[in-house]
C-alpha cells in the first residue's frame, strides 16, 4: 500500500517504519502524507491497541529532504507545515492509543520533533536529537516549541533551539527527553516489554487519560477536576472497568478487551 514507510499489525501492535533509509528517513511530500494515513488507519482499527513509530536502517528520522526541495521554487513554509507536519503531530497526540517511539538512530528537525510528540520514547544508545532548524536559519515547528519547554524547561529548551545541539541519548534520558535507554541490541526488546503491557492494558481508559495529560497544560484545578469527572463516567461505563472489578472481586488478573 504504501511507497515510503511500512504498516504492520501484529498481536494489537501497529508498527509504522518510516522506510526511507538511504536519505535517514528524510521527509518528502510522500512520506508525510503516507504518514497522515497510516495514523488514520491505526486510529480506527479496533484491532490496535499500542502504535509503534520508528524507522528503517541507521535512522529514525532526519527532517525534511533538503535535497528533495532544492530544486523546486520559492515554497510556503507554513504551507507546507499546515498540509503536511502539523496533521501528523495533531494525529499522534489525538491518538486514543499509546504511541511509543523507537529511536533507532538520529531524529532531527521535524523528525525530533515527531519523536517529542509521541508518548513515550525508548532509545539506543546510538541515538541522538538535534533541533537542527537553526542551521539552515529556520526556527522550530511540528510542535517542537510546545514540546521541548515542558520536557526540559525554559532555559534548557532556548539552549537546544538556538545552538542546534545535539543531545545523546544518555544525556536525553538524563533531561527527561527520553523514557528509557538500552544498548542497540536490546531495543527490539525492550519496545516488546512496553507494547506487550499496553497491547494488554485498559485502552480505552489510556486513551482518557492521555487526552486528560494533554489538556492539562493549558488549565487550571478546577477545570481538571471537572474534566477528570467527565472522563472517570466514560470509564465507569467500559467493559474493561467491569472485567477489572471482576476480577479484583475474584483474586485474578483481568483480562482486558481495551473496550
């Protein structure tokens, strides 16, 4: 189906590779829009319950294919972040389910960005961030401002944006850019512990909990108190919520449906 990244669905896990490995997995026109479709097809399959996002070879991401537009004449930037970034980072964070980065490699402008936007990230040692924007004289985009500042705060992120320095995993793990760190050889690993967890978990309830995360940046208390209300009665009404008192009442494990 698709000429510019991969879709897999194994076991509730959707794996999106983004498979461009001989530019880095750079972003041209295609992959970003093969990738706003991938996510809307993972979005609506009720077979999936964790989504994972990396990429093919020694990369993860690198950004935008300078290479791909040089070319080409005078292009809208914001056009092109309106039509083919910002789309793909909404999706991600709108996503009712786990989204887990599996940073293999380098990620790099948009493609650091896309790695921040995800919920949780699990990194080689081999891998690294760069908001490379400043040195081709661009300023951050595809959410890397709101990102950035609430991962690693004000000063930190400033620092990072206008140095274009790069940040290796270690160090990312250390700010609180990464979730966890392993050697190369145990990525593949340590992704499978994290979405055999969520492929099990409560999906629906992750998924409230995940749209409660997100808006709690820009409200008060008592906005999320009455939000936390709202979303603890669609809960209250799942199969999962029943199966889990069930079991609690019978001394075993749930066995949740994500519904």
């Amino acid at each position: 189906m698709y000429k510019t990244l991969k879709l897999d669905n194994a076991n509730h896990v959707a794996t999106i590779t983004l498979n461009r490995p001989d530019v880095f997995n750079a972003f041209n026109n295609e992959l970003s829009y093969e990738m706003q479709d991938a996510l809307k097809q993972v979005k609506k399959d009720p077979s999936v319950r964790v989504v994972v996002i990396t990429g093919a070879g020694k990369a993860f991401c690198s950004g935008q294919d300078l290479k791909d537009i040089a070319g080409s004449e005078k292009r809208s930037l914001s056009e092109s972040l309106y039509k083919r970034y910002n789309p793909i980072i909404r999706a991600v964070r709108n996503l009712p389910k786990p989204v887990i980065c599996r940073l293999n490699g380098v990620a790099a402008g948009a493609g650091c960005s896309l790695a921040l936007a995800c919920d949780m990230i699990v990194a080689s040692e081999n891998a690294s961030l760069i908001e490379v924007f400043v040195n081709v004289g661009l300023v951050l985009d595809s959410g890397s401002s709101y990102f950035l500042p609430r991962l690693v705060g004000s000063a930190k992120a400033f620092e990072l944006a206008t140095m274009g320095s790069k940040v290796k995993a270690a160090e990312a793990l250390s700010l609180g850019l990464v979730n966890k760190v392993v050697p190369p050889e145990e990525l593949d690993d340590a992704v499978k512990a994290i979405t055999d967890y969520y492929a099990q978990a409560p999906t629906k309830a992750i998924g409230l909990m995940k749209k409660m995360l997100n808006k709690s940046f820009n409200s008060d208390l008592d906005t999320m108190l009455q939000y936390e209300a709202y979303c603890q009665e669609i809960a209250g009404n799942s199969e999962d919520y029943k199966e889990g008192v069930t079991a609690f009442n019978e001394k075993r494990s749930p066995v949740f449906k994500g519904a």
